[in-house]
C-alpha cells in the first residue's frame, strides 16, 4: 500500500437515506453526551442524540444555545415544536428547550446537467450517510478524504464536517433492538473544514479535503472493518459558511495519508 | 401591514437561496449580503407602503384590498422586469 492510494469512492448514489433529524436549541442547563436518548417532554418523542455543538452560553448558566442532531426518532412526525428536552429519562428535568421542531435533515439527490449529486441546504445543516469496509491494505497511514463539490454559484464557501464510525466484530451495536435505542455504537467527534472555496467558476468541481490521524481520530477503524461515514454541512453557521446556494456533491475519495 | 419579523425574514431567505439553487440561478453573493438585501427590501417595502397606495387613482385606491394591490405591485414589477 503506497500512501496517498485510494481505499474507497463513494458517490451520490451510495448515500442511505438516513432518518437524520436537526434542531436548534437554547436554555440549555445540563450537557448530554453522544449517544444519549434524548426525550421531548411535550410530545413524548424520542431519537438518539448523534452530536451537538453549543455556539452560544454555557451549561453552568442554563444559557447553552446550539444546535443537535437527531438519528432514529420513534415517530419522525412527533415532535412539538418549541418543547423542552431531557437526556436519559422520560421524568422531565428540561435540560434544554428547542427552538423549533426537529426537522428531517437527510441531504436530498439532485442532478446538475444529468449528473447525479446530493443537495446540502444553505440554511439548515444536512446529512449524508455511506458505509464501507476499509479495504485489507490499509496500512495506518491514517485517511485523506477528498469532497467533490459543485454549486450554481462561485460566491462564498462551505463548511464540511465529517464522522466516522467503525463497527467492529462482534463488539458494536448496529441496530437499535427493543425500545432503547441509547445502545447503538455512535460516531467519533468529527474532523471540519471550514474554509471550503467554492469553485472559482459555477458548475465547476471543487476539491478539498479533511484528514484524520490513524487511531482514535478515525474511530480507529481497521482493515478490513464495516465503517460508517457521515457527511454534514454547517450552513447553519453563517460565518464559516456563507454561500447562498445548495452544496451539490458529486464525490468522496477516501485515501490513505 | 407590519414589516416581516425576524423568523419570517429567515424563513423568506432560505426559500429564495433554495429556489435559486433548484432555477440553476447564480446569485453571487454571501448568505448575509443576500439576507441584508431581504431585509433591506422590507424596510423599503414598510417605509413605502403608504406612498405607493397614495399613488393609486381612486377608485382603484378604495376597492382594492391591501392583498389586491400587492398582487397589482407583483404583476407590474414583474413584467417590467421580465420575471412574469
């Protein structure tokens, strides 16, 4: 294995429609953790909680103001809009109070002139899930993953996250079995690029890449291992993102640094 | 009519970059330039309103309804500038 070969491609059409959810919160008083199960006090809905980020207050102050996303919620439709959330219990202890209704964020399939791409928002962040197996000779040189992106417009640029998550034999949960769901194997803490150029021309291709270190940062995923890979765009982040249009991938290249 | 609030304003913003991208339209501005504009069009839309309606000829100005000459105010912009 020589470095900088690649181990796996995906394309649009390897995305799983995920039941990705996304939603704001404020008056956040008590930190949850990946994984946990997060329960709407009003509506009685439940999902998974598969990462968050404060941007705003702390914790301490009851004024954490952020954003979470939501994986296998027991009725997709159920939520109330603006109702209080507890972590780990259906006993309501209002860790936090969302900003909306939690909305289905799963990157929608597009073309753009005939060629398939997925569409991530400008506005609310969305999600794309592939799974793979890390081919046999990956040597641990650690991962260079290459996005592919168009857009209609070359204003502005993007900001990418990516998770990883590896499933290892006979030791992680894949799916959710009974009525807890809080058992699932979730994903590493992700690695960013925020600084995203879109192409220099519209309807151009751009490049970029987000790297992860062999071990931990990758969810220590090992050859030949099942992974999941879940691409997220932060357009709720104005800053970092600021391109007025729909994020159209065309590719991810995954290879070995 | 009172100007758009901040969740309308938002709301508004995303559809319009959203029908842009699904037009294939190229904007070529940032999300905050674009979202200065919207805000920037109701403000002129809400200090303006009484103008424009002062404009009209009667009986237009009294039979019409606020909906009416919103239509009116679209049909006419949009024409003159060819997006209708």
């Amino acid at each position: 294995m020589a470095t900088g070969d690649t181990l796996v491609v995906f394309t649009p059409a390897s995305n799983l429609s995920g039941d990705f959810q996304y939603v704001a919160y404020t008056s956040g008083d008590t930190e949850p953790t990946v994984g946990d199960t997060i329960w709407g006090d009003t509506s009685n809905e439940t999902a998974v909680l598969e990462y968050y980020e404060q941007q705003s207050g702390t914790w301490g102050g009851s004024d954490s103001a952020g954003f979470m996303i939501f994986s296998n919620p027991s009725d997709a439709g159920g939520w109330s809009s603006g109702e209080n959330w507890t972590a780990n219990t259906t006993t309501p202890s209002n860790d936090g109070t969302f900003t909306s209704v939690p909305v289905n964020c799963a990157a929608t399939f597009d073309t753009a002139n005939n060629v398939l791409v997925l569409d991530f928002d400008a506005t609310v962040n969305e999600v794309a899930l592939f799974q793979g197996v890390m081919p046999d000779h990956y040597d641990g040189g650690g991962l260079t993953i290459t996005l592919g992106v168009t857009s209609t417009t070359a204003t502005g640029d993007m900001s990418w996250f990516i998770f990883l998550k590896s499933l290892t034999d006979d030791v992680d949960n894949l799916t959710n079995v009974g009525t807890d769901p809080s058992g699932l194997k979730v994903f590493a803490a992700p690695n960013t690029n925020i600084a995203f150029d879109a192409a220099s021309v519209a309807g151009e291709v751009a490049y970029g890449t987000i790297t992860f270190s062999n071990g931990a940062d990758m969810d220590s995923i090992a050859a030949g291992e099942l992974f999941f890979l879940l691409l997220m765009r932060d357009a709720q982040d104005g800053t970092a993102d600021d391109m007025a249009a729909d994020a159209e991938l065309v590719f991810i290249k995954v290879a070995e640094t | 009519m009172a100007a758009l609030d901040d969740t309308a304003r938002v709301a508004l913003w995303a559809d319009f970059m959203r029908q842009a991208s699904s037009t294939r339209v190229d904007l070529a501005l940032t999300k905050s330039q674009l979202r200065a504009a919207v805000d920037a069009t109701d403000d002129w839309i809400e200090a303006n309103q009484g103008s424009f309606n002062a404009a009209l000829p009667q009986p237009a100005r009294s039979v019409l309804t606020a909906k009416d000459k919103t239509k009116l105010f679209m049909a006419v912009a949009g024409k003159r500038f060819g997006v209708f």
